[in-house]
C-alpha cells in the first residue's frame, strides 16, 4: 500500500485534475499539473544538491505558491522541510537554522541582505534558493527560484522512497524563549487532522491514497464549484499551515494574498473576485479588524461563496464572533483549541447567528484535562487540570530530550501531549479554557490566568484588543497591569475597567495597572507577552525589571 505522504497525496490529486487551480497569488494561477511539475523540478535540484534522505530544507518565505511548491518538493524528495519566522533577525536565523541543521535554504529575496550576513556562519547549508521580489535582485551566491521551477520536470522520486514516517518539523514558542521544532511524522500529521475526511461534508477519512484523487475527480465531474481556501495567517505557523495542507488533500485551491501587510478590505475584495470558500486566521488579530472593516462600510461587500473562518492559537471573543455573523450569517465560524504539538485537542463552531461562549470547547475523542501528577479530572468538579491529546501525536522536539520528556507524558498508561493549557473540564464535557500555566501571573498567593482578564476586558465597549501581564509589586509579588488598545471617543479610566472585570471576575483578578497603546502581536496573531511585558514596564517607568 503507498505510503501516507503528503506527496503521495498531493500527487493523486494532481493526476486526478490536472486543470484545475491549485495555487492562486493575485493574478497568478498555478495548476495542479503545474503546482506538481515544478515541485518535482525543485526536488530534482535539491537533490543534485547533495541533500541526502531527511535532509533539512529552511522555508524562509513570505506567502505565496512558493511556500508549498518548497513543502511538496521537500516531500517529493524525502527531506525535512521546516518553517522559518521572517521576522528573525542574525541571531535568531543562525540559531534556527544551525538547531534545524538545515542543508537548504528557499528564501524571498526581500530577506537576501540578512540571508547574506548569516550564510557565512552556516556551513552546512549546501544550496541558497532565492525567489523573485518586487524591488529586490536575486544575489549572485543564490540560485534563481523562477529559473530552476519554470519547465517542470517529470516525476521526482529519491533513491530512498517515501515513508509515512518522513518528518515535518513546525518550530514553535519563540516568543518565550529560542524556538523548539516540533517532529511530526507525515502520517502521524496526515491523521491527526482527520486523515482526510471532512465531518461537515458527511466525509469519512481516506482508505487509500488513491482515494484522494478520487474524491477530488468526483467532486470535478458533479460540477461542484472548486473549494478555495485563503490562508490570511502566515504559512511559517502551524494554523496556517496544517489548514491549508487539508484543504489541498482535498482538492482544492490555495489562494495567497499579495499584500505583505494584513488589509481587511483586499481580502473582502479577494473573497468576491475569486468566490473563495473558506478563510484561516488567527483570532482577535486578524477578527478584530476585519469586524472594524465591516461595520465601517456596511453593505459594500457580500461574499455570498464564503461559507467558513477557521481560526486555532489564540483566543477569539464571542462578541467578535457575534459582530461578524451579523454581517455574514451565511458563514460557520470554527474556532479550534490546540497547537504546534497538540491538535484536535477541542473546538466550537458558531453560526445560524449564534456565537459559541469564548473559550468554551467540545473536547475532541483523544482529549482529556489532567492534574500535574497525572490524575484525570472528573467532570464537573471544578478542578484545574492541564489539558492532553493522545492519539496522533508528535514525536518530540528536535535535538531536545528534556523540553520533549516535559511536553510528551505517559498517563495511564498512554503517550500524551501536554502543550501547557490549563483548563477545568465541565459536566457537559466541554472545556473551558483558563490560559498557559508560563503566563500565570501570582499576585498574592493568587494565581490569575491572563486569558480570562484580558476576555472581561474586550466586552467593554471600544476595546479592540487586551493583553494582561504581571508587574512587580513589593507587596504581593506581582501586580495586575492590562495594557489596552481602546478604539472609542472618550479614553476610559483604570477605575472604569477595573470595575468591568469586577462584573465578571473576582475581585483579585481586576487590572490594578493600566497601558492605553496597541497591543504587539506576532506575525500568527498570537500575543508576544515577553514583548507586552516589557512594554508595559517601560510605560510604568519600570525599565526591564
């Protein structure tokens, strides 16, 4: 039986509709016969190379068809691909990809200059392959992207084959420290976001690899309009990512925005121009002025096609939730609970006008909440636990034992992930989430979830976005500050705030500081609170204490 590869897959369908749009970036369409042709052409060079079986390959790309005709190659050709946050500077860049032992970099030229001060510090990189930009000259030490994929080439297998067992990688948590690359095996990947089926379309998970064609071929013939997908998260994390990986196994078409920068009204206009089906974010970053953009010109766009918003790594309000399907009640809103290491830990979905409750989930069949000596919480009984997947899961964090022996647990018996959410589990099964145990600040022997202040606080009126962090605090250790991005007229006060979370929460759990600036997030979406942190500090007059 053929292997449960992503190329294998991709493959399949590609033979299966060869005309149809796989990859759209703004008037540019690529084919699935071309998506797969120029794949087997990159992999073909990564391989003349020298790149061996599992050799690492660095995406260091914005969004666009490159992105995944770089995974595909990769996949094609049995070696590692991984992300790269384009944000890094020297130092982060060299640590990644020294961790990563990347042997092959494809990067947008637009990152050639800090490409050209790291290289020399690299040697095992073999092979620079630099794309196309507006502005930016592909370096003479770099090979021309364009150049190598434009003829295509036949099909590109290694001498070593392909396995379910081939390795992704997914670095992740370089917000609290250098990053950690999450080993997933290509199976093991594949399964655990579903194995290809689709509960919304009644669709059961694929028996063969050949049946990924089949169903694409199918839906073709029936003259069902193709499904398109817009990835409005960067590809370089995982919610992106992994999404848009099951939405190609499924035939359908991956459109990428050309704007570097996040412009509701060009992915509204986008949605129209090409009928697209379903958008992936990232909550509040990318929900919250998306909202803004709607209520500010009612009526100017309809988007009748969009029939779903996919959002996974941070939290996304109900009220948010509830604005959107004001305007667009056509549209199921599914908001996903896990991570790099943990999915399919729990989700909601919302629609028919309705918004699920933040941060309440139905947990998945492999979840569970345990306690930190591994006792599973009962339902209903209010106690904390962490939450746990089992099932499908990573196989550790590269070249990182102890971080992976922390994140990976035996309870009962079985292999668990435990990325660090802790939540209570309530009679209904569902889970409700309070926030990640590094982030707990202790304010007097209390210990108080940021996640659950910083939702109090964007219910008051003008809000756009919150982040709570913990400051120093002589007397209690650490002090409340909730550092807000407020929208409306009149600015409101600590006191005002203050209050609105005491409506809510316990009193203790009310900000006792107050930062009125935008809230820094990273490229994801999700909140960077080592940066929030020290931003709020240095507003108190506190420095970097």
């Amino acid at each position: 039986m053929e292997a449960w590869n992503y190329a294998n897959l991709w493959e399949s369908v590609a033979a299966a509709i060869p005309e149809r749009p796989a990859l759209i970036h703004g008037e540019r369409v690529i084919t699935w016969s071309q998506f797969d042709r120029r794949a087997d052409a990159l992999a073909a060079r990564l391989l003349a190379a020298g790149l061996q079986r599992q050799s690492k390959v660095a995406a260091y790309l914005y969004n666009g068809p490159e992105y995944l005709e770089t995974y595909f190659a990769a996949f094609k050709a049995g070696l590692v691909p991984f992300n790269t946050n384009y944000r890094y500077a020297d130092e982060e860049l060299i640590y990644l990809f020294d961790n990563a032992d990347a042997e092959a970099v494809v990067f947008n030229a637009a990152f050639a200059e800090t490409a050209d001060k790291v290289r020399g510090r690299l040697p095992k990189v073999k092979v620079w392959i630099a794309v196309a930009e507006d502005g930016h000259a592909i370096p003479d030490w770099a090979e021309d992207y364009a150049a190598i994929v434009a003829a295509g080439a036949d099909r590109t297998e290694a001498p070593w084959g392909r396995s379910g067992d081939d390795l992704l990688f997914m670095y992740t948590g370089g917000t609290t420290g250098m990053p950690k690359g999450v080993m997933w095996r290509q199976e093991d990947l594949f399964r655990a976001l579903g194995g290809g089926g689709n509960l919304l379309a009644g669709l059961p998970p694929l028996e063969t690899v050949a049946q990924a064609g089949e169903r694409a071929k199918a839906a073709a013939a029936a003259g069902a309009p193709q499904q398109i997908t817009i990835p409005v998260a960067p590809l370089m994390h995982a919610t992106g990512q992994f999404i848009s990986f099951g939405q190609l196994t499924a035939g359908s078409a991956i459109a990428t925005l050309p704007q570097r920068r996040f412009d509701p009204a060009a992915l509204f206009d986008e949605v129209e121009r090409l009928g697209a089906s379903g958008l992936i974010i990232v909550g509040p970053a990318f929900a919250a002025p998306m909202l803004e953009t709607l209520e500010a010109n009612p009526g100017r766009w309809k988007m009748p096609s969009l029939q779903r918003i996919v959002s996974s790594g941070a939290m996304w309000g109900a009220e948010n939730k509830q604005g959107l399907l004001k305007h667009l009640p056509q549209v199921m809103l599914i908001d996903s609970l896990g991570s790099s290491e943990a999915l399919g830990l729990a989700g909601s979905t919302s629609g028919g006008g309705e918004a699920a409750k933040t941060a309440k989930f139905m947990a998945g069949p492999n979840a569970a909440v345990f306690t930190e000596d591994g006792r599973r919480v009962a339902a209903g009984s209010g106690e904390r636990g962490l939450v746990a997947v089992g099932g499908f899961t990573p196989v550790g964090y590269y070249k990182d034992p102890e971080k992976s022996a922390k994140t990976f647990r035996t309870f009962e018996g079985r292999r668990w992930s435990v990325p660090g959410d802790w939540a209570t589990l309530e009679a209904d099964g569902s889970i409700t989430l309070l926030g990640r145990g590094s982030q707990v600040i202790n304010t007097g022997g209390e210990k108080v979830f940021p996640e659950e202040v910083e939702e109090a606080l964007k219910r008051f009126p003008g809000v756009r976005d919150a982040a709570v962090v913990g400051v120093p605090d002589k007397r209690f250790g650490e002090r409340i500050c909730a550092v807000v991005d407020y929208g409306g007229d009149a600015e409101p006060s600590l006191a005002d705030l203050a209050a609105h979370v005491r409506e809510h929460l316990a009193d203790y759990k009310a900000p006792r500081e107050l930062v009125l600036a935008p809230v820094g997030r990273a490229p994801n979406g999700k909140l960077d609170y080592k940066a929030v942190r020290a931003q709020a500090l240095d507003a108190l007059g506190q420095g970097a204490a």
